[in-house]
C-alpha cells in the first residue's frame, strides 16, 4: 500500500494555500466583519454590564412573563439569577450571555431568510442539505483553526466558530415550518388574492413560528455548548473557569462553574419555550 500513501492528495497544502489566498485578497473583508462583531459584542455587553444586576434581572423576568404568560417561570429565571450573584460568577455570565445573543442576532438573522428561501425552492435546499451537515457534523475545533487565522485571538472569533456550528438550526427548523403549512391554507390565501409578500408574512410565518422559536432554542442550547470551546480561542464567559479547572485538575471549581453553564442553559430553554 507505500504507492497509495506516496501520492497521497494535498488536502493540507491545498487548504493552506486557500487560507493564504484568502488572507491576501480578502483580508478588507475579514477585518470589516471584525469590526462588525466587535461593535455587536461591545454593545450586548454594555447593556448587560451596565446596570445594576437586579435591573437586569427584572428586564429578563419581564421578557419571560410577556412570552409564557405564567409567573413560575420568570420566579425560576429570578432565582436562577440570585445564584448566579451568589456564586459570584455575574461577569462571566454576562460575557458568556453576551456571546450567545450576538449569535442569535447573526444565526437567526441569517438563517431564517435562507430558510424561507430553501422552502420556497425545494431544489435550493437540495443542494444546500450536504453543506449543512458537514457544518454541524465537522468538529468544533476544526472551525477555531481558519476562526484564529482570520480573525485572531478573542470573542470575535470565538463567536464566528459558534455562528458556523449553530447556524444549520435555525436553517432546517425555518424550512421545515413554513414547508409544512398546510396547503390549503396557501390555496386560501390564493384565492382572495394575497400576495406572496401577504401569504408569507400572514400565512407561512405564524404557522411555522413555534418551528422558528424551536430554531431560536437550538441556537441557544448549542450556542452555549461552545462557550468552553470558545475560550480556548481567547473568549471571555463561562468557559474560562472551565478550561482553567480542567488545567490544574480542580474539580470544584470545574463542577461549579460547569453548574453555573447549566443553569443559564435551563433558564433560557424555559424562557423561550413556546408552544403552538
């Protein structure tokens, strides 16, 4: 098998030389996403850091009571909160919040036009299947490799790693709710004479919202799956603990801070539930 290995298919120094290329001809590009991120991250984490705490932990009961309509689930997000303060591990929480709204802004910004786009082209979504299952499938860590080239070290690259990992959900969950409504609602809409502009924004979209807000989860959840692989690129948040328990072998600070992660992932997974 030596004549199979000896020709083996420059994988490596193709890929090398297209980050190379791209370095050259694209750096304007790069540089002005950076600053793009930046500018979103410094702002999310403004307005989370600058009040006091308990301003925002009003704000984020507020939002829960408006979506569920119940009081148990903003009291659960108060005192998931209080624990956090307790603990001390507010800023963390925040840089790690910080990261996982800027990629709900971007995922779901970006993903839920492709979405519609791939319901209303069935031959689009064909060819767009293969391309999402290699980003979800692919390992987390690979993205960090071109995320460090391009964009250096910290949250900005951070959050362009969790944005290519997170971004197939709220791709698939959009194209499946608004290709599964029903047809004879559409053939409604059709013949009082709607638009397509009418039938997608009055049609299509409530119908498919509980699929959208489900997409919304998922970015959540998954977003909050990288906030340990994001700190391993310069990322501030949760994942910093985490990876500094795991180099000196402390396992209290590990399972604390590994606690916290899990209570902010409980907290918004209850916060944004919605059922049709």
């Amino acid at each position: 098998m030596n004549w199979l290995t000896d020709n083996k298919i420059p994988i490596d120094d193709a890929a090398e030389a297209a980050f190379d290329w791209l370095l050259v001809h694209a750096g304007w590009l790069f540089d002005g996403l950076s600053v793009a991120m930046e500018w979103l991250i410094d702002a999310i984490l403004w307005v989370l850091q600058t009040p006091h705490p308990l301003i925002i932990i009003a704000a984020f009961a507020a939002v829960t009571w408006a979506i569920q309509r119940n009081w148990k689930t903003p009291l659960m997000i108060v005192l998931g909160f209080l624990f956090i303060l307790n603990q001390d591990y507010w800023e963390e929480t925040t840089e790690s919040l910080t990261l996982v709204l800027s990629a709900c802004v971007v995922c779901m910004g970006v993903g839920v036009p492709i979405g519609i786009a791939a319901a209303h082209r069935p031959k689009l979504y064909r060819y767009m299947a293969p391309v999402l299952d290699l980003m979800q499938t692919l390992p987390t860590f690979v993205y960090l490799i071109p995320a460090i080239v391009f964009f250096g070290i910290g949250m900005v690259p951070g959050l362009i790693a969790t944005v290519i990992f997170v971004l197939p959900a709220p791709i698939r969950l959009t194209q499946l709710g608004i290709a599964s409504t029903p047809k004879p609602l559409l053939e409604a809409a059709q013949a009082f004479g709607a638009k397509p502009s009418q039938t997608l924004w009055k049609i299509e979209l409530p119908y498919a919202l509980p699929q959208i807000m489900t997409g919304l989860n998922q970015t959540i959840m998954l977003s909050l799956s990288m906030v340990v692989i994001a700190a391993l690129v310069g990322a501030d948040g949760l994942g910093v603990p985490v990876v500094r328990a795991l180099n000196s072998v402390n396992t209290g600070l590990g399972f604390e801070s590994g606690l916290i992660i899990v209570v902010v992932a409980i907290m918004l997974d209850r916060m944004l539930r919605v059922t049709r």
